[in-house]
C-alpha cells in the first residue's frame, strides 16, 4: 500500500514542482534521551548514527530534550513541521519511541490548527520564517514510519524501572500515554508500525514480546486504555497474536485508526536500540525510508 501511495505523491509532487518550486524532507523525531542532542540543530543526528548515512531525501533531525515531558517538549516537533510542511513542501516522518508520542501529539492536538507558511530556512533556534503571510490547516506529511513506537506506553515506566527524576517517564506511564491525546485523530496520515522483538532482559515485566524496552501492545498500535499482552503466531501464554497490517489481534483489540503493522518481528531479530549507527528496529525504519522517502 505504502508503495502504491508514494509513488503516486511523487508523481503529484513532480507535477507540482514545474509549477511552484516544491521540496520534500525526510524528518527524524528521536525518543527519550540523556539530552545530549542539541535542539534546533537539523543536522545534529548524534541520537541516531552517522549523519552521512542515508536516511530519506533532504533528511533532518528532529531534536527536542528526551527527559522531559511530551507536552512541554512538543513546540520542537511543532516549529520542524511548520518550517518543513508547510506551503509547497511535504514531509515524510520518522521516529522512535517516545517520538512516537511527539508526532502523535502535534498531530491530534495540533494538526487541525492555522499554520504559518514557512520558509524552510531555520534559525540557529530551528524557527522559520513566514514566506507570504497566509497559513494553511495542519501539516503536509506523507507518512510515519513508526521504530519501537511508546504510543501506548511502556511497563517499565510503570514499574519505575528507568529514573524517576526523569519528567518524560512519568509520560511513559501506560495509562498516561494512552490518555494523553486521541491516538486516532492523525489528520488522515498512516503510522507505518516496525515491532521488534528481540527482548530477554525485562521479560518478566514487559507483557508479550517485546524489544527490551516496549511491548508489542504499543510498538503495534493496539488500541485500549492500557496495555496487553500480544505475541507472535505459534508463541504460548499470550492473551493474543499481532496480526500485520491493519486487522485485529487474535483476541480482538482493534489498532488504532490509521495504524498499520509493516514489521513484526517473527524472528526475533530487533531490539529497541539504535547504539549510535542506525541499530536495532532503527535499522528497518531507515532501510523502508530510503527506498520510499524521494
């Protein structure tokens, strides 16, 4: 589907392009973090690998303090969309973890809203400035593509096995991540979902499959107030199996709307972490953006 899809905006946007002068970007959205990226910069990609690796056309790093709260971090995310979706220009998306939180975010809870038209030249600050004056509704995005996603939540936070004193972990918090905004207000946009599975150490307190770090309940989209315990086909003492694409599991939870399984990780082969060069689950997120993100 994603396939069909972006060939056919691109062909729009090529037809687009002899008539106004239009640009897509590839935009990376980090999850939580020490804080050691530097927020405004777009070329500071230290959080995922080598920034000369290809990552998607025009690729920018979306960087925003990953110990603090969601909501208090979002005019990050904000001021990269607006400087890079807005006008004549489209986006393609990417992020882990609680990235997966901040594109959801903005996008419910700000993506029906009056956007300035920018100029996709950002300050030292990562603001753009306004081109004609006039504002559209919400963003131009393409599509997610969604590594390890804590959209709904993950049991270490409930357990306070990651630092407490960190304001993004009580976000982390199962319940509160899925009460944070409507995860099925995406102003129409899909979440391409990647769910790895090659998890041992917190086996114990993470339910189902998992990454080490989120289960398969939120790096799925499954919906619901809390977390659950989903699997992969064959695997015993499970509430339920994740199905791919967009159908229920095997115990009936409905995905959230516009969310779609790309990957799951039968294998058993990804874990949550990028470790600095594009590692893990990170690594199939990159490989589909490359061959998509034109």
């Amino acid at each position: 589907m994603k396939k069909l899809m972006g060939t056919a905006v691109a062909a729009a946007t090529m037809l687009m392009s002899t008539q106004a002068a239009a640009t897509n970007y590839t935009l990376w959205i980090h999850g939580r973090n020490g804080g050691s990226t530097q927020a405004g910069n777009y070329s500071d990609f230290s959080y995922w690998g080598p920034a000369g690796t290809a990552a998607g056309v025009n690729k920018k790093a979306v960087n925003w303090n990953g110990r603090e709260r969601i909501g208090g971090q979002n005019a990050r995310v904000r001021d990269a969309l607006d400087c890079f979706c807005t006008g004549n220009n489209w986006c393609y998306v990417a992020v882990h973890s609680a990235g997966d939180l901040q594109i959801g975010y903005a996008l419910s809870l700000y993506g029906g809203s009056a956007r300035y038209k920018k100029d996709a030249a950002p300050n030292a600050s990562g603001v753009c400035g306004n081109t004609d004056g006039t504002t559209q509704t919400g963003w131009n995005i393409k599509w997610v593509n969604v590594a390890s996603g804590a959209g709904g939540g993950s049991e270490l936070a409930d357990v306070g096995e990651w630092a407490m004193n960190e304001p993004l972990v009580s976000d982390l918090v199962t319940t509160t991540a899925r009460a944070m905004y409507n995860h099925n207000t995406t102003r129409n946009v899909w979440f391409y979902m990647f769910a790895g599975a090659k998890g041992t150490l917190y086996s114990g307190i993470l339910p189902g499959q998992d990454d080490e770090a989120v289960s398969y309940h939120s790096t799925g989209g499954v919906s619901g107030s809390s977390g659950s315990s989903q699997c992969n086909p064959g695997d015993w003492f499970c509430g339920g199996t994740l199905s791919t694409g967009t159908a229920n599991t095997s115990d009936g939870r409905a995905k959230w709307s516009f969310h779609t399984v790309s990957l799951r990780d039968d294998g058993e082969a990804f874990n949550h972490y990028a470790n600095g060069n594009w590692g893990g689950i990170v690594a199939k997120v990159r490989e589909d953006v490359v061959k998509y993100a034109y």
